[in-house]
C-alpha cells in the first residue's frame, strides 16, 4: 500500500502539533496563544515552502536539492526572526520549543523533495 507524500506530510505535521500543543499545555502548563502563533506561522510558511518547492521542480527541475538547501536556510532565518516577536524567550526552555519543530518540519520538507526528485527520476 502506497501513501500519498501530500497525505503523509500533512498527517505527520498536525500530529507534531498535536504532540506539541499537549505537551505545552498539560504537561509544562504554559500560555497557548504563544503555541498557537508559532504553529500558524509554521503552517504558513510550511506551505509556502511546499509550493516553491513544487514551483521549482516545474520550472528547473535540476536545482530542486539546492534549492531546498536554500529554503532550508531562509526557514531558519525568518525563525530566527520570529523568535524575538513572539518573545519566546520568556518561555522555560525555549530552545527545546523551537528547535524540534523545526526539524520535525525541515524533514518533511526534506522528505517531500525527494518524493518529488525520485518521481521524476522515474519519468
């Protein structure tokens, strides 16, 4: 039985959220509205990865890996960015906080391109 990278991807994201949401709320006791806010602009700019990404392989498949390097990169900055708006530092143990999302998202993103690349491969 095949899944659906789209499927999988999205699946994984919400049970990240999820998992992440009721570990802030009923185990550390923490404010939702910060997690609330991090997770939209997480969604937001998942997605907005996502579809660059698929914009790039119609466009130039070839430079679709070093394009999600770059990606990768801009992620990191505008979370780095995020971080002093949404004051997260306020927050006990905040790198814990903001470092697993990342990476639990930066490997979806890694996953659906090789999705992609190895679909095209194929073709």
């Amino acid at each position: 039985m095949r899944i659906n990278p789209n499927l999988l991807v999205t699946v994984l994201f919400f049970l990240t959220f999820i998992i992440h949401f009721s570990l802030w709320k009923f185990v550390f006791h923490l404010d939702e509205i910060v997690i609330v806010k991090f997770y939209l602009f997480l969604s937001v700019m998942f997605m907005m990865m996502v579809t660059l990404i698929i914009l790039i392989n119609r466009v130039a498949p070839e430079f679709l890996g070093l394009s999600v390097i770059g990606l990768i990169l801009l992620k990191f900055a505008l979370m780095y960015l995020i971080r002093k708006k949404l004051n997260f530092e306020a927050v006990p143990g905040y790198k814990f906080h903001f470092i697993i999302p990342y990476f639990v998202l930066t490997t979806l993103l890694t996953y659906y391109a090789i999705k992609l690349i190895n679909h095209d491969k194929k073709q």
